[in-house]
C-alpha cells in the first residue's frame, strides 16, 4: 500500500505557497481549437514563477519543512539542496529566497549559462561539478554533510508532487467541466499531482501522460508494471529526460489512463504552433502535450481538453525549427 | 477646431467591440521591475484576437457602418476595404467576418506569406499589388468603384482611434494608479486613443509616444508643430514606418506630453527581454515602450508605467537577435 497525497494535502499546499507564485491564466485559441477540432484550454505555467510549475511544488516542500521544524525539532533547519541542471534548481532557489532559507545547488559545470545565472539571481549557492550522475550524487552528498542542508528531490517527494498538483486544482476552478486533462511526463510529479488533483474533483475527466518516442520510459514502465529507466535519452524535450521515481510511478499507474507519445518532429511542430498562434514562448517539454493532440484528432474530436503548459524557459539563441548557422 | 473623439466614444466603442475582442491581462515581472528601477505594467494585446490591438480599432469601424447604414441609409453597405501589409489587413478581415460582412484588401505581392495566409483565413479577398503606395492606392480606388465597399483606414479614421482607445481604457480599469502610459507611434492610432482615454479619465497621468530613432516622424512632427511624413525609413519596428495622420496628429499634439525616440539596438535588446523574461512573443513594435524606459532609467526611477503592448505578430524563423545563415 502506497499512501498518496490527498487532496487535503493538495488544498493545503494552495494554501501555503499561495503568496508566492501565480494562479496562472488559462488560454485559448480559435485557429488552434479549429486545427485539433477540439476545445483546448491551456494553463499557462510557463508564465509561473521562475517560468516554470516547478515553483510550485519547491514552495510547497520548502514550506513545510520550515513549518515541521520550528514545531517539531529542536535544531532549525536553515538549508536545503539539490542537484538539477534544469527548472527545479531555479525553483529551489526561487522557494528559499521566498522564505529566507540559504540553497545549495549543484549543477553540471556545462548547464547552459541562461540557467546559471537564473540559480545565481535569486541567490543560492551554485557547486559545480562533472556532467555525470555519480559526479552530482557526490557534490550533493558532501554539501548535506557539511551543511546539514535538507534535499529537495525535483519530483520523488510528496510535498513536492502535492505542490505541482496546485496547477490542476487551479484549471479545474478555471474550466470546470473538461473531459481530458494532458501533462508532460518527465519523472512523473506533475502527471502525478494533475492525476490526484482530477481523480479527486472530477473523477469521470481522465487523465493522460505525453512524453516524448525516445524517453518514453514512462508509457513502458506501465505497459512492464514497473519501473523501467531510460539512459541518455536523446529529444528536444529536455525536461522530459529524467525517469519515474518510486513515488510518482505507482500514482500514475492508479490515476492515469495511459501515456501518449510522440515525436520530436511533432513536438516542434507543436511548440512552433503555440508560439505562433498564442504568442507564448513555451518550451519543447511544454508542447509535448499538445503534439499529441495533433497526432490524435479522430479520438479527440468535439472534446474539451486541459493541458498543462508546463514552462517556457528556452534557449532564444537556438529555436529547434530553425537551421543552425 | 479638430472634434476629437469623446470619452462617450470610446466607451460606446469599448461595448460595440466587447463580444469579438479580449479583454487582455496585464502581466508585470519583478526581474523587468528590478532592471528599470520602476513598476512596469504590460497590457498585452499580443493576446488580442489577430494578434495585435488593431483588432479593436477594426471591429468598431465596421460595426459602426452596419448600424449607420441599418438607421441612416437606403442602400446597406456590406463590404469594406482597406491597402496594408501589416496589423490590420487582417483586423479588417477578422471584423468583417465578425459581421458577416464582405472584406477586400490590397496586399503588395512581397507580404510576407505568414500576412496573406492570416487574412485569408479570415475569408477576406486579396488584390495583389506592386510594392509601392501608387500602386496600393490604385488598386484599392478600382475595388472600391467596382464594390462600394467603404475605406476603412488604418489609423486615420475617429472610429479606428475610438477602438484602438478601449486598450487603455482597460488598462486603467485593471491598473488605477498609474504615473505614466507609454504605447509605440505608427500611424499614430494607438497612442491617440490611449492618449484620449487617459486625459478623459486620469488627467494627472502623462502619457508618452515611443518611437524608433530612425521613424522619427511624430517626434519631428511635434517639434515642427506640422506633420513631417518620413520617407522609406529603416527601422526594425515594422509596425512603426507609417507617418501620422490628420486626425492623429492634433489629438498627439494636445494630449501626449512628449514622443521619446530609441535605437533598434534597444528595442531589439526590450524584445527579446520580454520574451526571455515574461515568456510573451512580441513583435520589435511591441517593444519600443520598454526600450524607451531602459534608456530613462534615472528619470522613471520608483514610478509606476503602464506599457500597450501592441502587438505579437512576428516572423519566427527571422529573429532579429539571431545572426542569419
């Protein structure tokens, strides 16, 4: 038995990071509705703090460790820490600013500098390190010893998956009565948080995975019944490369119907649409879900449909439609 | 003695216009905050239906003429025309199948086929014409004496400037207190009509054009106290190469505190900081206002500035920040 959030952890976690980031809005588009000949609503999370719904499930566990600790423990825990090359560094960054805890951060030495310098900006402390998962295990290891910094995993926490469940909860307010609800799926803390979140407010809107063909090892994890790692994945979705942890994988095996995926030609594709016609800069991550309407317009004909625009932190020198120089 | 048009139009505008426009949001960002040392409001009318603020202008013009000729005139109008490659080619198109109404417009041949695709989708007819003014002229003189259809002119026209009016009129709603409304010069519609809303309903707010330096027609103008028209200038700002109009001019002279000019590098500099920043796709256009201010920085020191972020149409395969192949 596995105990998942609940939706009152989910409310609660509304409740607490609620100073600190978005309700974010919720978009929609003729030219795109008429493309999918759907009804498509776009919870814009690329607008969120730090550009990213990673904001949110960051507040939410650094929060509630301040909370635990000043009424549970005798030592006050004043860190926290992770290893990330991607948003949740930002957002662990962004959370502790927030609250006035210090963060360590350990980041591959060749992350791109855009996002060094987002990590820097809201003050944490950056320790580079190898590009190699042993070399960013170590760095990590070392700092929690020196410092007795709390690791915040990107996604395989509770706290952290309730926080990223907060943007259904919103688009549920904001759209009531969808039919569907899609999320990017990486290592699974939003789909699992969007699936709690649905599953427990609408229970007959159902709930889909989109990930990228070539890091589809969520869509297998389900098909085996366990989890099974991708290595190395090579897509244009880099939020999307990372593998299911323990806590999300058996959420999502509960409360989602099935993983949908893609290909990068259509993830651009779609990425490029929704920059076009919506005028919002989204990340490749954050277009995988409408990619797979794209590729689905029989099966989603005349719905209403909910996606999560997960982020739009990008590279503005080098857009995937465009030749390289 | 010009008439300008009232607060009364515009208001009447603002609830002709409200079933076929959005009301936009108003996004801020503390890290542009941070930068200019002020708080920056941004009306967002990159979101407005066709992707640009001429949607408003556009919509009531034409919706104006069918109730004018529904009361006042025996024979109904029910086509109209315009000459533009730009923004409101296909604001025409979209307002006139707002009504149901027949819409011609003349396009030179070298629009970009993003342009001629949009307002073909919109149901409007193209003429295709040489790339010069005589040429457009021509060609739309010929349809309007073989159609009837009415010219509706893209800024030169009270109906046009009470539409393009109703963006401030919003903004003031959504932000009371403001210091300062900048929004980018063209043909001058846009800064008219805010310039009006904004004198109508908080006289103590000044409100200021911005301008390229090298389309400096308005700023040229307002000093020589006589429309200047420029002559083929080269500016990234696309939307901005139009000289003032008749009826733009005066209502700029009496109400516009002052036109504030700013390089291409600035607005290429403003672009792309909103796009990394707020995640919005803007046009150069749209980003002349934030240039300005990145200039003024001791001058607007604390203020609070609310930006008409004009528009988001924009060639995605021809980013000016991008060096070409």
């Amino acid at each position: 038995m596995h105990s998942f959030p609940t939706i009152e952890d989910i409310k609660h976690a509304a409740e607490r990071i609620k100073p600190f980031v978005h309700r974010t809005p919720v978009f929609t588009s003729v030219s795109i509705n008429r493309i999918c000949d759907a009804r498509v609503f776009f919870k814009a999370e690329n607008l969120q703090k730090v550009g990213a719904f990673k904001a949110r499930g960051a507040t939410n566990a650094v929060f509630s460790i301040e909370k635990n600790n000043l009424k549970n423990s005798e030592r006050s825990v004043n860190t926290v820490a992770t290893h990330s090359s991607g948003n949740h560094a930002a957002a662990l960054a962004y959370a502790a600013c927030c609250c006035a805890m210090h963060a360590h951060v350990v980041m591959p030495e060749n992350a791109p500098p855009v996002k060094k310098a987002a990590v820097a900006g809201y003050g944490a402390e950056i320790t580079y390190c190898e590009p190699t998962q042993q070399a960013r295990e170590d760095a990590l290891a070392s700092i929690i010893e020196q410092t007795g910094a709390v690791f915040i995993h990107p996604y395989n926490d509770h706290r952290v998956i309730a926080g990223q469940a907060t943007a259904a909860l919103e688009l549920l307010e904001q759209v009531p009565e969808l039919d569907t609800v899609l999320a990017p799926v990486g290592g699974g803390g939003l789909i699992s948080g969007t699936a709690l979140s649905v599953s427990a407010l609408k229970p007959e809107t159902e709930v889909f995975g989109a990930e990228p063909e070539s890091a589809d090892d969520a869509y297998r994890s389900l098909q085996a019944k366990k989890i099974i790692p991708v290595t190395n994945p090579q897509t244009i979705a880099d939020g999307l490369r990372t593998s299911l942890g323990e806590l999300t994988f058996p959420i999502i095996q509960k409360h989602v119907t099935a993983i949908l995926t893609v290909s990068d030609t259509v993830i651009i594709e779609a990425m490029r649409l929704i920059w076009e016609r919506m005028k919002l800069v989204v990340e490749p991550s954050a277009a995988v879900t409408l990619a797979v309407l794209l590729t689905k317009r029989e099966q989603i004909k005349g719905s209403k449909i909910g996606l999560i625009v997960s982020g739009g932190n990008v590279d503005l020198e080098n857009l995937p439609w465009l030749k390289q120089c």
